[in-house]
C-alpha cells in the first residue's frame, strides 16, 4: 500500500502473535494470510517466530515461504533478527555473537528482504565488521528505536549511526516515543489491575509532565504494584515515551523505517492520529523514502481480530499519510 512517492505502508507478522501462540496453522502460513487478505503487500516478519532452527531456519523452507509470497504479490520488507547475548549463562564472546546473528542475516536475504531489525546500540562492538556482509548481502541494518529510546537518552547509539555514514546501517524509529496520551483500554486494564486511581488519573490527564513518570517510578519502589498486572505496568518505563517529533529532528537524516505502533484504535483526543500526522509532516520535509509498518501492540492486553487491528490501522494510516479524508468507520472511531 502505498501513500506517496518513496513510502510503502506494510503489516507486521508480529500482530499475529496470539494466532501463532495458538499453533493451529503454522507461523509462515499465518504471516501469508496478510498478503492474501489484502491487508498489505509488504509484510515485516520476526524470524525466531517463522521457522525451527533458529538463529539458522532451513533455507529450503525459507526459499519456500518467499516464493509462496511472491505468489500471492507479497515480498518480506524488514525481518526482525536478535542477539543471544548469553549461551548457558555465559556471555558470548562478540565472535560468538557476530556469529549466532550472520545465519540470520543470510536468512533473510534468502527470503528476499530488503534489511534486518535489531534494537538500537545491540550490535555493539560487532558492528563496524557487520557491514562488509551487510553489503555482500545488499541488506540494510536498522537500529530500532522506542518509546525512551530518545537522542537524548541514547546519543552514543545514535551517534554512531551517524558517523559509520553507510546506506546499509540507518535508524528505524518507532512512534511509541511519540504518545501524548495512554491507550484507553490499557489505562482501563491498569484500573481494573488495582492501580492506584489517583495515579491512573494522572497517567489518564498528564502523561507527558515529568512528576507523572516520577510517581510512576515511586509505586514501583514502594513494591505497590499488583503482580498481575506488574509485567504491563512497566509498559511505563519502557515502551511508552512522551516526546514530540521536534526532539527527534537531529536524527530524522539517518532514518530508514518507521514503526506505526498502536495499541487499540481509540482516537480519542487524536491520541492515536496526532503522532501519525506529525510523523508524516516531518518524514515529507526531509525526503524520507521506505516502509512505515503497521505494528500492534495491544495485544499484551486485548483479544481482539489481530487481522480486523491491522487492516482498520493501515486504512487510518493511509488517509492520514495521504491526506485524504477517513473512511466512514474510522471516522466514527475517531470521535467517540
């Protein structure tokens, strides 16, 4: 799908998760139905999910799965690939390391993609030697950046982004860092959780002020957290960040992809299209070219259609991204 000269709006395969959990089909027969559903012709697949055999799949399967792909009009955009970082409770050695990640970049080479996704700063030491198979390859590297993963917070990571000064490692950013206000569903799961209300209040009111992140960290501290819902409170502290697309302008240049992160598809206050539309404006003044992925979060505390999720985001994207009016449904979404 794409919304203007340069940018191709794709799925995640990652939004499929509770379906692969289930195992009734396998994971690349599921990342297919995607593509086979019309809900987008680039898709971004996690390579640990798709095949046995991880950090090295059987390339017959993964030759397999890309020309099934191809078939259907699909190709692989970005394929998520990670570090072990330890072996047995060892640290790897960084030839260690260097060597669990290279069958995964020939993997997905092999299925046709364009780069591969790590987490920003994860390469490391590795990465100035990752680059001659980067290019052997005709892979592109992209540092993924989220939620508090700001320049400020991290300007070495980024830094050195900039000074390998190569098209085969650039930055993706994902627009988790760009909330100006929490997901209504997730602040109604927090509450139902035994959260503090008068917390809630503030995270429901004042997310961005820096003493709500502070009250934040203090319930933490105080041991205060119910344990069912003790993994997603720290959502707070790590995938939810409450910067403005002004403090991303120093690192726009060396930007390769983009993560569409949503949650649930609640509008309200354009807490969902405001980041869309900033993000858009900003990638149109500084020539941006590449894929902007439709990523869903949400499924950590909702059962909804992962397929209906994605589809009725990608529509929200495309109109916002194009300019064009919404469909009547989204529309309506938006303004409850």
């Amino acid at each position: 799908m794409s919304v203007t000269d340069g940018w191709t709006l794709s799925a995640s395969a990652f939004n499929l998760t509770p379906a692969v959990i289930r195992a009734e089909r396998t994971a690349p027969d599921l990342a297919l139905t995607l593509v086979d559903r019309g809900i987008a012709s680039a898709i971004e697949i996690e390579l640990g999910q798709m095949w046995r055999g991880f950090p090295a799949p059987p390339t017959r399967e993964v030759e397999a799965f890309r020309d099934r792909l191809a078939t259907a009009g699909g190709r692989v955009s970005i394929v998520g690939v990670s570090i072990d970082e330890y072996d047995r409770g060892r640290r790897r050695t960084d030839a260690e390391r260097r060597a669990f990640l290279e069958p995964q970049l020939r993997a997905a080479a092999s299925v046709g993609a364009a780069g591969v996704r790590l987490p920003i700063g994860q390469a490391g030491a590795i990465l100035d030697d990752l680059v001659p198979l980067l290019e052997e390859l005709d892979l592109v590297l992209y540092e993924e950046a989220q939620g508090h993963e700001t320049p400020a917070a991290r300007p070495a990571a980024y830094d050195r982004i900039a000074d390998l000064d190569t098209p085969h490692v650039r930055l993706l950013l994902d627009i988790s860092m760009l909330m100006p206000a929490l997901p209504v569903t997730y602040l109604q799961r927090l509450e139902r959780g035994g959260i503090p209300g008068d917390l809630v209040g503030r995270l429901r009111e004042e997310w961005r002020d820096p003493a709500t992140h502070d009250a934040v960290v203090d319930l933490l501290r105080t041991g205060r957290v119910p344990g069912p819902v003790h993994t997603l409170y720290m959502n707070l502290l790590v995938r939810f960040g409450r910067s403005r697309v002004q403090d991303l302008a120093s690192v726009l240049p060396l930007l390769g992809g983009i993560h569409l992160k949503f949650w649930d598809l609640d509008d309200a206050d354009h807490r969902l299209s405001d980041p869309l539309r900033d993000v858009g404006a900003a990638l149109a003044a500084t020539g941006f070219t590449g894929t902007l992925c439709s990523e869903w979060g949400g499924q950590e505390w909702l059962d909804d259609d992962p397929w209906e999720m994605t589809s009725r985001h990608l529509a929200l994207a495309a109109g916002i991204l194009s300019d064009r009016p919404l469909p009547a449904p989204l529309q309506k979404e938006s303004t409850r």
